[in-house]
C-alpha cells in the first residue's frame, strides 16, 4: 500500500526565511498531490494542487514541486511569517475512480519572530 | 459562502455506548466526506458520497459505523458501540467534484471514549 512520510519532528524557521516542507512517498506515482495547512483545533485548509505532469506550481509566498522520479513534492513558503506557523499535511490522490487521497501525518512548522 | 458546519464539537461518552455527529455542506457541493484523524496522524477516509449515493467505504467498520446522507445535502455519522480506539476527531469535507477538487472542511468533532 501506499506509504507516505513527511518530517515528524517540528521544523523551526526563523522569520523571514524560507521554510521547506518534504512529502516523500512509496510505490505508485499518484494522479496528483495537494497540500493543505492544519491550525489546531481545525479541519484542514487547502492550498495548492500539483498534477504529475507538472514540476511547479507557486500561489503568492508558497510553491510547491513535484519529482515522480524521486518520488518527492516539496513544499516552500519564502519570506516566512509568525501567522504561517501551522501543521502541514500532503495528500496524494490514488488513480481510482474516486482520487481517494492518501493523507501524510504532517510537519508542524514554527516561525520565530 | 458558508462553511462546512459539523455539530457537536466535542463528545465524550463511555465504551458500548452510541453517539452520532451531523454534517451540513457547503451548499451545491455534491461529494462530502467522513474522515478520522487519530492525533499526530493524518485524516482517514471512512466513507465518501456523491449526492445520496456511497462512493466508497472501503475503511469503514461496518459492523459498528454507519452513516448516511439522505437528500443528498447533510450526512449523518454514527457508532454503536464505541471503543477506545475510536478516540478521534471526525472530519467532515465537501467538494463541488471527485478529481482535481480541493476539499472543503469542517471544524471536525472530537469523540473521547471513555
């Protein structure tokens, strides 16, 4: 089945920096792959979606990549802020008939001012 | 637009015992589903519906989940009995499709059993 793995351990960023996310998966390349951010106590947010045949997607401060020979996505957000502190979590849509997503346990990112 | 509206927040109830959560979706939205997130894990899909119709329920424990989506707008979750191992939040997402759709999201239900 597939295996998804993302940092378990918190990333500390300072402000201002860029902060980079790692989804790393096993087995099949997925139909496509999101990212969505997590504050606690709340149900995931979208943020962006990147198809396989695709290698880079950017929506205002945050781009997100996609290597199917790595079997990697990394997720960046520049010039990093306090607010962006926040659970990340990459999906990976499964090539069924219904895109099931296949969800990562996410990496808590800290920004310090 | 209004969210996804998920009730009640918290629940907490003893093992053998029932308990059901509602679901309201974002209007229009066809596809809804019902996902549990263990802490430190990510969401998993329980059961996915598209109108009144089951999609997939594939990880769904049949013999004491159920739910049920008549109309085709909000959708009901239930368990009997519970277990401690259902200890969970209970997310609730809709999406206006099944592929290249972001997911919309409720504020989920946090069930501890007891």
């Amino acid at each position: 089945s597939q295996k998804i793995e993302q940092n378990s351990e918190a990333l500390n960023i300072q402000e201002g920096k860029t902060a980079t996310l790692t989804c790393n998966y096993t087995n099949y390349s997925p139909a496509y792959l999101q990212w969505y951010r997590q504050d606690p106590g709340r149900g995931p947010v979208f943020l962006l979606l990147i198809r396989e045949n695709e290698k880079e997607k950017r929506k205002e401060r945050l781009k997100v990549t996609f290597d199917t020979t790595l079997k990697q996505s990394l997720f960046h957000i520049t010039a990093s802020q306090p607010a962006d502190s926040a659970t990340y979590l990459c999906a990976l849509a499964r090539r069924v008939s219904n895109y099931q997503l296949i969800w990562g346990a996410g990496t808590k990112l800290i920004i310090k001012p | 637009e209004a969210g996804v509206a998920q009730s009640p927040r918290y629940k907490i109830i003893e093992k053998r015992q029932s308990v059901a959560f509602w679901c309201n979706p974002i209007s229009g939205h066809a596809t809804l589903y019902w996902y549990q997130q263990i802490l430190g894990q990510g969401p998993k899909l329980l059961i996915q519906f598209q109108n009144n119709g089951v999609v997939d329920d594939s990880q769904l424990p049949k013999d004491r989940f159920s739910a049920e989506r008549l109309k085709g707008v909000d959708s009901t979750l239930k368990i009997q009995p519970a277990k401690l191992e259902d200890s969970a939040v209970y997310l609730c997402a809709s999406s206006s499709g099944t592929s290249d759709y972001e997911q919309y999201f409720g504020p989920g239900t946090r069930l501890t059993v007891t």
